[in-house]
C-alpha cells in the first residue's frame, strides 16, 4: 500500500500532485492515458499540465518521445557516443570539453525496466508493486523542508540522502538511485532544457520508495511542528499581505 503523504503536503502547503514513475506490463489502472506522437521529439515533461490534470504518460521501448528518454530509462543507443559528445559538449556546452563529457557518458547509469511500460503521473491506489519513485514538485521553501526530511533519519556513514547528480530531467527521475531499496532522494528539474515546461520557481524531489515512507512518517516530534518551519511559514504569509 502506498504511503499517506497528506499530512506532509498540508504541513508544507505542496499543492501540486506527487508524481509516480511506475514500471509496469501494462497500463491498466492508470487511466486516462497519454502517450507521445510517434515518431516525434517530444520531452517527457512537456506532459507536465496533462499530470496535474490526472493524467498518466505512457511510454515503452518503441514509443519514448525523446531520444535521451530512450537512452536514460530504456538503456536503448538512440545515438552513438561521438553524436552524444558532441550534442552535449559542444553544441549545448553542458561540459569543459569533449573529455570530460565522454568520460560522464561511459559512467553514467541507465535504466532498464523490469516490465514493458514505463508510467509517469498521479500517485494510483492499488499500483504500490510497480512504483519505483515518487517526485514532488515544490518552491524553494518547499525543496528546503523536504532536504531536512531526507536528513531527518540520516547517520554518519549512510548513503547520501540527497543527491543533486548532473544530467536530464527524465535521468533524474531514476538514474542517480544506485539501489531502489535504500531511502534516498535526488534534487531534480535542473536540466534548463525542460524546464521550459515547469513554472519558473519549482524545482523536482524525487525520492524512492523507502525514502518516500520515511517522509510519510515524520510526525509532531519532527521539524514539521517546530518554530524554524513555522517562523518561516508566517514571514511568507507577512510579504503575501
């Protein structure tokens, strides 16, 4: 069963829809569906606005949208290396030089579905077994919260509990999670390529499932009902008026 997050979304004042990515045989249950015109580029969150209006993203091997999409959560070649290098290095300048971005191609993690569908959008009641991560999409005050609550059950010598990983949007939804069992979360949405889709002041935190519970269960002994989170609560309400 899939954690209860609404009281952490009412203590934080996260409005928009928590986002699963699911790993799926199939799309039964996650309906409506959306899916991206064959044969056309198309970034996964460019269904940003079907998500908030219940919508669910299908996509599988033969129809993913986006060429990174097909490499970053299929494990498919849509390109080879050279065209990678200098797509990234060069015509987007998003590393110091061909090297450099080569040597991040070769270290970077893909993933490989278990099932045939990929499914990205609303939480689903019943869809526990298949989901894989959940994302938030928060304001900085929001992003902030959820850091210390990623923390919160943190010990010296843990993996880290938050990961701010170089790479797609899409990548970050799943990739940087080396183990899908270890609670963890990744700051996401800091691809400037899609974040044309999403408004200017929200930011992604994708966590596992392990890590989701955690955050499900932070109660009044925790920071949600501490004066740090509510003395900052009160001055956003003071600058609304």
């Amino acid at each position: 069963m899939t954690p209860d997050p609404s009281k952490l979304l009412e203590r934080l004042g996260i409005t928009l829809p928590l986002i699963g990515f699911y790993d799926a045989p199939d799309a039964a249950g996650f309906e409506p569906v959306v899916t991206p015109e064959p044969s056309r580029h198309v970034c996964v969150f460019s269904f940003f606005r079907d998500w908030l209006e219940g919508r669910t993203l299908l996509i599988t091997s033969e129809n993913f949208g986006c060429g990174g999409a097909g490499t970053a959560l299929f494990s498919l070649q849509t390109r080879t290396r050279e065209e990678y290098v200098t797509f990234l290095a060069e015509t987007e300048g998003l590393k110091c030089s061909r090297e450099v971005m080569g040597a991040w191609l070769d270290a970077r993690r893909t993933y490989r579905p278990v099932n045939e569908c990929i499914l990205i959008g609303p939480l689903r009641e019943g869809k526990g077994r298949f989901l894989r991560s959940v994302t938030f999409h928060v304001n900085p005050d929001q992003l902030s919260a959820l850091v210390i609550g990623a923390h919160y059950c943190s010990v010296p010598g843990d993996p880290p509990a938050v990961l701010a990983p170089f790479g797609s949007g899409c990548m970050e939804l799943i990739t940087p999670f080396a183990d899908l069992a270890v609670p963890q979360a990744v700051i996401g949405a800091t691809d400037i390529a899609m974040r044309r889709y999403l408004p200017p002041d929200i930011l992604a935190f994708s966590v596992t499932v392990p890590m989701f519970e955690q955050l499900c269960a932070l109660d009044e002994r925790s920071f949600l009902c501490k004066p740090f989170l509510k003395n900052l609560q009160k001055a956003r309400a003071r600058e609304k008026q």
